[in-house]
C-alpha cells in the first residue's frame, strides 16, 4: 500500500470516534466475539440441521417481540430524553404495558412454537424453552432504552452484554459436561435473557423510588408516548423483516439443513452492523435533545462517522471471509462463503441503514423506517420465494438488493429531514428580524 493511502487510512482512525461512543463500540465488539464464538461452537456442535432448528426458534419470537412491544420501548428512548424530569413518572406509566406485554407475547410465542413443532418437527423442549423468551427479551430492551435515553451508557452497556456474553460461557459448559442438543444450545441463550429481564426490573424499581413524589404523566404526554411507539412499531417490525426476511422465508420452504447454511452465511457477514450501530445508538439521544442547526449539525456528523467505521472494516472482512467460514465453522459449511460475501455487499447498507433509522426517529419520524424497511423486506420476501430458496447466492444477492434499496430511502428522508430542521431556523430567524424592525 503506497504512503498516501496510508496517510488517508491514518486520518480517517484517528476521526473515530472516542467517550459514548467509543465505548459502545468496544462493548459491541465484545458482543460480537462472544455470539460469534457461541455461534461457531453450536454450528459446528449441532451441524446445519440442529443450527436451522435453532434458528428457526429464535426467529419467530424475536417477531413476536418485536411487534407486541408496541414500540413503546423507542418511545421510552425517544422521551427519556425529552423529558428528563419526567422518567420517573413515565417508567411508573410503564409498568401495566410491560406486564401485559410479557404474558401476551408468551402466550402468543406458545402458540406459533407449537404450529412450528407439529409442521417443522422443532424440538420440543426447545419449543418450551423459547416461548418464554420473548417476554425476557422486551423487559431487557425497556431497560437499554430507558438507559440510552437517559445517556447512561454504562448501564446500557451492562444490560445488553449480559446476555450477549453469558451464553459462551453456558454454551462451553454443556458442551464440556454432554453432548451438545439444540434444546442446551437454546437454555444457553434464553437463561442469560432472564437474568438480564431480572436487572432490568430491579434498576427501574429502584429509578421509581429515589424520587417517590412525582407527578404522573399528563394525558397529553401518555398520548404522545403511544403516537410515537404505534408509528414505531411498524419501523421496527419491518427492521426485522427487513434483516431476517430471507431467513423466514426458507424457515417456510427449505430444508432445516439450507437455512442452517444460511444462518452461518448471515452470522458471518454480521460484524460489520454491531460496529457500527454504535454510532446509531449513540446519535440517537444526542440528537434528540438538540434543534435548529445544532441537530442538523449532530445528524451529518454521526453518519459521517458511521461511513467512515464502515470504509475501514468491510474490506477486512471480505478478504478474511473466505477462509474464516470452513476454519471456524468446518467443512460442513464450505458452501456458505459464497453467499456470505454476497450478504456482505448488503450488509454494508444495512449497517448505514439502522444508523440512519436511529437518526430519524431522533428528529420524531420513526414511522417512516417501516416505509423503507418494509420496502427492503417486500423485495427480499418476493424474491426468495420466486427462487424457490436455492441457489443460496442468488437468495443473498436479493438480500442485498432489499438492503440497498431501504438504504436509499432511508438515506433521501433523513436529507429531507434536516433541511426542514434548517428551514425553520431561517424562518424564525427571518420573523425575529421582522418584528424587531417594526419596532
């Protein structure tokens, strides 16, 4: 590599961001290494068929969360850091919602688990295991929402690596004591959630009771917290359709085998996107509390630092890629590389992609990440069925293409976004020069 582009590399580190962010990204990194190694090490444990039935339990009920959130867990994002004195209030407003979210979506997940065991032949205790982890998992998310929403980045940080770094551990353990099944791969990940759900409850308890005398939340702001989730949660539902559209999608009409191939492509590409969500998770309440120029300002500059993290660490990856796959995952999955570095052309987009959703839904338009998302999703759905799910590349080649085109809408909104933001300050700045010339 010739000096100036090694110049041009050097200035573009040394822009990186360092203080939230940078630890974000460093949390990020941890979580990718430990799910990449519990990943690996239950890939090549269970082969591809117990690796699809893996996924094939996790998929649906991560679905299920999503959607029976409501949203309401961007919207405790969103106003935690609008309302600083409010989060006591708001969080007492939470605990009905959350109850009854957690023992709807059990019951719901039971329901699809069981359709799933009787038609796909799923496990049955792995069946049992995860129809209880969508409830887990959207009690953890309140609390990494309330966390970033308040900019407590330590604790946001502890509640998600709690269970993103315990299942390694869990997952050596069965494996060290017995033979690996999918029902002990599945303990591993639900058991960390739970206990994750569990700080979560005892950290919000106790955000109540430091300030006992509150004022609970006006009818007006209860109003504005159910507008901006209900408008979220079509953004977030079509977020996972968007990511996983194609892994439904031959859940439903291939092997357990070709998606379990599938999954280890989409694993392996993945890294880049937890790199770079920190920049999203970060901007998000930043730019929340900001306006005028200053918001406009904020935006730019997190996606420009989101742009630069990715120009560094996808050319890693695609060249580590090729060898990577069959050494850690084994030969049994040789033929995922092709369609990992086809999803790695996609995955690039779709990591600028949820930074620029985190941005929108920081200047108050979450609902219009459904509109991008859902668009991405559509076109991989259709596109995976019209190729019946195989060859696996052409499936990661449409994969690609949903992603690239939620990239560009999101990308165009978010244009439009900030120039309104610009436009409202001249006006106020033109009407302010108005009056003081009149009198």
């Amino acid at each position: 590599m010739n000096r100036p582009r090694l110049q041009y590399m050097g200035r573009i580190a040394r822009r990186l961001p360092g203080g939230a962010t940078g630890a974000t990204t460093a949390t990020n990194v941890v979580i990718l290494v430990c799910g990449a190694l519990a990943g690996i090490l239950t890939a090549r444990a269970l082969g591809p068929t117990g690796r699809g039935q893996l996924t094939i339990a996790t998929l649906w009920p991560a679905l299920i969360q999503t959607v029976g959130s409501l949203g309401l867990q961007s919207s405790s994002s969103y106003f935690f850091a609008r309302w600083p004195s409010q989060r006591p209030a708001l969080v007492r407003w939470l605990y009905r919602p959350i109850v009854l979210q957690a023992i709807g979506m059990t019951i719901v997940s039971m329901i699809i688990l069981l359709i799933l065991w009787l038609d796909r032949r799923l496990d049955s205790l792995l069946a049992i295991e995860y129809s209880t982890w969508a409830a887990a998992a959207t009690i953890t998310l309140y609390g990494v929402s309330c966390a970033q929403g308040s900019n407590n980045f330590k604790r946001f940080n502890v509640i998600r690596l709690i269970p993103s770094a315990m299942p390694i551990v869990l997952v050596l353990a069965c494996m060290s004591a017995v033979r690996l099944t999918p029902a002990e791969a599945g303990a591993a990940y639900v058991i960390p959630t739970w206990c994750s759900a569990l700080l979560t409850i005892k950290w919000l308890y106790r955000l109540c009771e430091r300030r006992a005398l509150v004022e609970p939340l006006s009818l007006d702001q209860r109003r504005a917290v159910w507008s901006y989730g209900l408008r979220s949660v079509a953004s977030l539902s079509g977020l996972t359709l968007n990511r996983s559209a194609d892994q439904y999608t031959l859940g439903l009409i291939a092997p357990a085998s070709a998606l379990g191939i599938y999954s280890a492509a989409a694993s392996a590409s993945s890294p880049l996107s937890s790199i770079i969500a920190s920049h999203g998770m970060v901007g998000l309440p930043t730019v929340a509390a900001l306006a005028g120029r200053e918001k406009k300002v904020a935006t730019w500059r997190a996606m420009g630092r989101a742009t630069r993290s990715v120009v560094l660490v996808s050319p890693l990856l695609a060249i580590v890629l090729p060898w990577a796959i069959p050494f850690a995952y084994g030969a049994s999955y040789s033929t995922a590389v092709v369609p990992a570095e086809v999803l790695l052309v996609g995955t690039v987009f779709s990591a600028l992609t949820a930074v620029a959703d985190d941005l929108l839904r920081a200047h108050g338009h979450p609902g219009f990440v459904s509109i991008s998302q859902g668009a991405g999703g559509v076109v991989t759905a259709v596109g995976t069925l019209l190729l019946s799910g195989h060859p696996l590349s052409a499936v990661a080649a449409v994969s690609s293409l949903g992603f690239i085109l939620a990239f560009a809408l999101a990308l165009a909104r978010l244009h439009a976004a900030t120039r309104i933001q610009g436009r409202r300050k001249r006006v106020g700045r033109h009407r302010a020069v108005s009056r003081a010339s009149a009198n």
